[in-house]
C-alpha cells in the first residue's frame, strides 16, 4: 500500500470511530475488532468529560449527557491533541457549535464553562510571584496587586448554586458575577461578587500602575457615588478580605 493510500485508509479509519453511523469503516476490518476501539475511544473521551464536568454530568440525564458527549466526539474537530485540553475544547463545542436540544437546559453553556474554569487554574503551570510587592502594604497608598491566577466573571444563571436539587429555568434579571482563583495553597477558591467590588477589580486589573485610591475614586465617578467616606471604609475592609484570601497580594 502506497502512502497516500495508507493515509486515506487512515483517515476512513478515524472517521469511522468518531462517527460510525456517516462513516463506513475501510474494507477488511472486522466489526468485533472494530467495536473495541470505538468503545476504547468514546469511553476515553466520556470519563475525562465526566471527571472534569462532575456538576453537569450530574444534572443530566445519563441518556442526555451521553448524546452530548457523542455530539461532542462525532461533530468537533479538536485544535489540540492533549487529553488534559479536552474540557476546554467541549467547553468552545458548547459554545459556538453545538445546537442545544430541546430537553437540555438553558445554562448548559454557562455550567460548562463555570466548571472548566477550576480546571484551568487548577493545571496552570504559572505560579503567584513572590517578589514586586510588599504583602503588608497600603492597599490605598501604593498600587494593589492582583494574582495573577485568577478568573472574573458574570454568568447569566446562578451557576455556582446549580445541582441536583437547584436547576433554574430562567437566567436572572442581573448577572451574577463570580470571581474565581487559586491560593498559595493551591486551592482554587470560588467567591460571588456584587456588581461594584466585580467592577473595583476590573478596574484594577485595567489599570496595573493607579494607586488604590485613584482606582476608588473611578469607580464612584463610575456609580456616581456622592459619599466618598463612605467608600473608602467599605473600600478598605473588602480589600483586607480579597488580601485574606490570596486574591490581592499585597501593594507596590
């Protein structure tokens, strides 16, 4: 056999496990044999899903989480080879290719990408620097700064409270904003957000060199927030609790 056809019998061959019913297999492979490595592949492809969308998987009917995870392995075409890089590529299949069913619920998309978020800062490789800052330093005074190992964002359904007895139908009339990161423990940490604090680190990160309190002072322009005393003592006490929490390291 020349190589382009064993290139072309490979790629029959592939078609064929990823989706057997639109592809024939290449001629002279027995079906028994044949069926072991579709198993092999859509099982392999099942419980990586599975173990990194635990929430998901379990909202689920089992018949439906299974047609989805097919969809998924028959319909997507990977942009990486790594296993450990398959959530994020169902997460993408969720969100630009895939067409929801009619039995699935709304906040698929959202819990998918919800969940991922753990296992990206869970596996990523970068770590929280160390040097640059002073741990104890004036949050106000000198310019906060953010760990890096950090995700912000606003969900259109309470995704972080969704489970087995909690599946909303209808998204919220506001977003809910989730702020999501991984300690000098390495623990990733998950934590809501009302609308300003959310905004107050948006800002942050937006603007790296602004002292804490030029930030604050944005952010009631922002909220047209006349009380500026107010602020700073709200202020003050939540940046304590996100450098508590490893969120903000400290100030430069």
């Amino acid at each position: 056999m020349s190589e382009p056809d064993f290139v072309a019998v490979q790629r029959r061959f592939a078609a064929h496990l990823r989706d057997p019913d639109r592809h024939a297999a290449p001629e002279g492979l027995e079906d028994r044999r044949l069926a072991v490595y579709r198993d092999l592949f859509f099982n392999n492809v099942q419980g990586i899903l599975s173990q990194g969308f635990p929430v998901l998987h379990g909202v689920l009917p089992e018949d439906r989480w299974r047609a989805l995870v097919r969809a998924f392995f028959h319909r997507h075409r990977s942009h990486s080879p790594y296993f450990l890089q398959i959530p994020g590529e169902f997460v993408a299949f969720l969100a630009g290719e895939y067409q929801p069913d009619p039995q699935d619920p709304p906040y698929l998309a959202e819990l998918a990408h919800y969940e991922w978020m753990e296992v990206v800062l869970d596996t990523a490789t970068e770590e929280i620097p160390q040097r640059g800052y002073d741990p104890d330093g004036d949050l106000l005074a000198g310019v906060p700064v953010l760990n890096p190992l950090h995700v912000l964002q606003g969900y259109r359904f309470p995704v972080h409270r969704i489970g087995p007895d909690y599946r909303p139908d209808q998204p919220l009339v506001e977003p809910v904003w989730l702020l999501i990161h991984r300690d000098r423990d390495d623990r990733v940490r998950f934590t809501e957000l009302n609308p300003a604090t959310a905004r107050m680190l948006q800002l942050m990160a937006a603007c790296p060199e602004e002292q804490g309190e030029a930030v604050l002072t944005r952010l009631a322009e922002e909220l047209n927030f006349a009380d500026q005393s107010a602020l700073h003592g709200f202020a003050v006490e939540l940046l304590e609790q996100l450098r508590g929490k490893d969120m903000i390291l400290g100030a430069r």
